[in-house]
C-alpha cells in the first residue's frame, strides 16, 4: 500500500492498544477511544464515509445500515468471529466484501465452556459466595453444598466444529463419555482420538445426555434450535452450558423448566437478547440453580490481540488487491435443523 492514500477505517469500539497503534501505523483509523457503542446516526456517518468498517458483534449491521452506505465503503471486516450481526447477502449486493477473524478464539471459548461444565455441577459460584459473607461458612460438613460428578458422565456436544471439538478434548481428560450432533459427521480420525459417539438425531441425543453443550453457530436455521418441546426431551438431572449465541436455546423455556425442577441447572455465557439479561435468569443465579457470565468466552488479552491481527491482514490484503483470507460468503439458512 505505499504510496497510495490509506484508506480511511472506521472502528467502532475500543480495540487493544497493540491493535489500535499497528492500525494507525497502516491505515487512516479512526478509533473509538471512550469505547461507547455506536449510536445508529453515528453508523449511518460512519458507512457514509468510510473505506473499511470495523464492526464488533454489537454493532448491527443490517440491510438498512448498508443501504445508506457510500459507494466508497468496500469492506466490513469484522472484529469477530460469527456474523450474524452482518446482512452478508446486503452487503454482496452492494459489492461490499465481508471478513470475520475464525479459528482464533477456539482454545479460549473452550476453555470457558468447560470451566461452566465444572462450575454448574460443582456450585462454584455458590460456594464462592458464601465465603464472602462475613461469618457465613461454619466449617466443613459431610452433608453440606453437596454438588455432581463429571467424571464418567455423558457430554452431548451441539457442533462439533472447532471449539465443539476443543471442548470435546477437555472434557475426555475429566472423564467425560463425548457424544455429538453435527450436520455432518466428523472424520473417522477425530472420533476415535475421542471415543466419540454420533448421533444424527439431535432429539435422541437430547434424551440421553447429562450435559448439552452449545457449540453451534446462530444462522436462520438454528434460531432456537434447543426449542421447549427439545429442551423437554432432556433429563431433569441434566445440565446446558451455552457458550455460543443466545438465540440457538429458547430461553423462556429454559428459565421456565429450571424454576419447575424439570432441568437441573444451566451455565450460560451468552443471551437470548444481549445485553440484557433477562431478570428470572439474576433470580436463579441467586438461588445457586444457573451459572451467568457476561459473555466472557474469548475474553483474553492473547484472543483480542489476535482478533485484531486478522482484521489487519484482511484489510491489507483487500487493498493489496487479494482476496482477503477470510472472507464470509452468505450462509444457507436451514444448517442444524
């Protein structure tokens, strides 16, 4: 990109002062430094302008948003790895090109996901609690904040994509029986590293796990995917951990079947209507019957540094006049039904 004019890239939240500083270096960026979401007249200026828009997974990035866009704007990159905050099919309309930053949040979702594996049967977080009242804890008991085994019991894992596949190794090493359902079986290799099981019926799989974990991607065809009448079909001793996205679990169902006993508990690091939580969820965690973390799956200092050195390689590599190595193509609704 020497000696042509930098293209002007617009950031939309606070990004990691290494990023932010290689961004200024290479491109005209400008930066969110208070790190306040972006109200939409600030989007709308924004795709008015701009060469490269750097969006994050708060930021929506609808059909009307690209409508207005200037017809300099040729690229979203965004700062993450699904998309669903993007209309891809908008944009390819537009002729604007879209890029994600895959594959580099895996082994740290992975690692969220099983820490609530743990956290939910064990009751971590109750046990954390009562240390911090003052006076609370009497001393050991025999009988006292009794939890569940992991080990021995059966992981029924939704995607086995990557972080699927990542979790899935975790829990073989806490002597978890691994079971998954996947649009497609995975190869022969990976299934007999981790004596896992395939089940193309997700309701038959449902039925027979001590714990789901949510590893799918949301895309049309996985909107609620964990339905009442799915999340009915488990066992009321069973436990869901969602790491991935709010929208693949029918979450008023959930709340629901936990409140009447009907399910065990939940780990659940992601919401149906991000940011807000909903307040029967806050009641449950009190009452030691859910985990909820505010969407801290890949929040590590070494995965958001990554994150931006993808972005960095798909703008460069655009400009230089590439195709950029991770560039998203519209998704077929209508995966994992």
């Amino acid at each position: 990109m020497a000696g042509r004019k930098k293209p002007l890239v617009v950031i939309t939240r606070k990004l990691p002062d290494q990023v932010e500083t290689r961004m200024r270096e290479l491109f005209d960026a400008r930066l969110n430094v208070d790190d306040r979401p972006m109200s939409q007249p600030e989007l709308v200026a924004a795709v008015k302008e701009a060469d490269v828009l750097v969006p994050t997974i708060t930021d929506r990035i609808d059909a009307a948003l690209i409508a207005q866009a200037g017809e300099q704007l040729r690229l979203i990159a965004n700062y993450g790895n699904g998309v669903d905050n993007i209309d891809v099919s908008a944009a390819g309309e537009r002729g604007i090109t879209v890029t994600n930053t895959p594959n580099v949040l895996n082994e740290d979702t992975a690692d969220m996901t099983m820490a609530l594996i743990l956290a939910v049967p064990r009751r971590l977080t109750e046990g954390a609690a009562v240390l911090a009242e003052d006076g609370k804890w009497a001393g050991w008991s025999p009988t006292w904040m009794l939890g569940h085994r992991i080990w021995g019991k059966r992981l029924g894992i939704v995607g086995m994509g990557r972080i699927g596949t990542a979790v899935a190794r975790r829990a073989r090493a806490f002597g978890l029986s691994i079971h998954y359902h996947n649009r497609h079986r995975v190869a022969p290799m990976i299934e007999d590293e981790l004596e896992a099981t395939y089940w193309d019926s997700l309701d038959q799989m449902l039925a027979r796990m001590d714990i789901i974990s949510i590893n799918c991607p949301s895309t049309p065809g996985t909107f609620h995917l964990l339905s009442a009448r799915r999340l009915a079909l488990m066992q009321p001793s069973a436990y869901l951990v969602n790491t991935a996205r709010g929208d693949v679990v029918d979450e008023d169902a959930l709340i629901r079947m936990i409140e009447e006993g009907r399910l065990a508990g939940a780990g659940l690091d992601v919401f149906e209507h991000e940011p807000a939580v909903n307040p029967k969820l806050v009641k449950l965690a009190a009452r030691g019957k859910v985990v909820i973390l505010p969407h801290m799956g890949s929040a590590t200092i070494e995965g958001r540094i990554d994150m931006g050195e993808k972005v960095i390689i798909n703008i460069r590599t655009f400009f230089d006049g590439h195709r950029p190595p991770d560039r998203v193509l519209p998704r077929k609704a209508g995966a994992e039904r």
